[in-house]
C-alpha cells in the first residue's frame, strides 16, 4: 500500500458551504482520516496522471473540510481495503464499495451515499442475442467480472453455464470483451455510465440491486456517526447531488 499525493483538480464551484461544522469535528475528533481507495472505479475514483479524480475524493474532502480533518489518501488493491481497515492502516474505504450483509460483518457501513447496480456489457454486434437478463443468465458464454466483487456473486450464483472469467481489473476486463475474448462483461453501473465506445453497449436495467457505501472498523462509533452527519449535511445543502450530477450525467437521482 503506498500514499498518493494529493493532487486533485480543483473541486467545483458549487457555493456551498465547506468550511468546519463544529458538531461534526467534535464527532470525529481527530487530525487526519486515513481513506482507503483503489482508484480503478471511473467515475467513482480513478487517477489522471498522478490526480485523484471523482466522486469519492471530492466527498472525502469535503467530509474534512467539515471535520475539520487532514484527508489522506492510501492506495491499495481492492482486496487489501478491509484487511487494510482492520488492521488501522487506514481508517475508511472511499472507493465505490457496495453494501453487502457478506462485508457487513467485518466492517460497518455509513448510510448509503448512491444507488446503483451491476449492469451487462457486451459487444454492440451481438446485442440481439444477449439483449435480455434472462438471456444472460442462461448463457453458456464466456462471462467477465471482477473477482471479489458483487458482479463475482451475480454470475456464481445467477449465471450457472457460464463460462467464467474473473479479471482484477475493470479496464482488462473490457479489453477482453473488446477483443473478443470474453462474451459478457458484469460490472458497476457506475463504470457504465461513463463508458463512451460506439462497440460496446449495455444493457441499462440493473442486474441487481445495490447501494454504496463508506465502510469503518467495526466499533469505530465516533467516526461512523461522524461520516453519517457528513453525508446528512451534504445531502441537505446539496453537494451531494452536485458531486453526483457533475461526475455521472446520467445517473437518475433518488
């Protein structure tokens, strides 16, 4: 795991405010917050040059501004983020982590900040013979996705004559199916929304039904209610919709 310099692009001019809200640092009560990101989740987080850039990082900064923290962030593989966690060398996951009861016996989960889901990719040719749930899921086809994910536990257990194709990385995963090595990419929606390549096409309707979420050490109470007012107040000045709209334009929101 290594630091990654904190080189963001300029977050929005939105207006609203982002100066320390009492309550909340007193919440947290701490100098730094150490987060936890793999940034290979565009637009969620993703890395241009050596910038961290996306959804996640400008919440996270703006969640220090409010607690009056320094937000530093940690880069690892997205296998290492809980041992990671619980082992304190990070303090929480801020990287596109889906709430799942599996997760949530290791750590606890803030309140969910975006809905979203795991959606079908696949080659625009081959739309009409892929261009339905159940047809994907009765595929014997090579199916992609990303190991240890929830797209991993869509296709074990929707997916039974698959051929499956694990990848750890989003951008192997849909050079494989460009390359036609793979029939089907299962990924999150959020990767979807940005894709912009006339050969590959989704299918738009959710797979599954998922939230994201902030994940901290279990018993971490004063960071978790914490993070929970972070995201009451963005939601309620409108950061949180703003951050949302700008990175993904098609998201419908809530």
């Amino acid at each position: 795991m290594r630091l990654t310099a904190l080189l963001l692009l300029a977050i929005f001019a939105s207006g609203c405010a982002s100066q320390k809200i009492d309550d909340i640092a007193k919440t947290i009560n701490r100098k730094e917050i150490k987060v936890g990101v793999e940034p290979n989740f565009k637009p969620l987080i993703f890395k241009e040059g050596r910038s961290l850039l996306g959804i996640e990082p400008e919440l996270a900064l703006r969640a220090g501004k409010f607690a009056g923290a320094k937000i530093i962030f940690y880069e690892c593989p997205w296998n290492d983020l809980i041992p990671a966690l619980e082992s304190g060398k990070i303090d929480v996951i801020m990287s596109g982590m889906t709430i799942t009861p599996e997760r949530a016996k290791r750590v606890d989960f803030t309140t969910p900040y975006i809905r979203a889901g795991q959606m079908a990719l696949m080659r625009t040719a081959e739309m009409a013979q892929l261009s339905s749930i159940e047809k994907i899921k009765a595929t014997d086809r090579k199916v992609g996705y990303i190991q240890g994910t929830t797209g991993d536990i869509f296709v074990s257990a929707k997916c039974p004559k698959a051929i499956k194709v694990p990848f750890k990385q989003t951008s192997d995963g849909i050079k494989s199916l460009t390359d036609k090595k793979i029939d089907i990419f299962i990924i999150d929606a959020p990767v979807v929304w940005e894709m912009s390549n006339p050969d590959l096409t989704p299918i738009l309707e959710p797979l599954t039904e998922e939230y994201l979420g902030w994940a901290v050490r279990k018993n971490d109470k004063a960071l978790l209610e914490g993070l929970n007012k972070c995201l009451e107040q963005m939601k309620k000045d409108g950061t949180l919709d703003l951050i949302k709209k700008k990175w993904i334009t098609q998201l419908l929101m809530n």
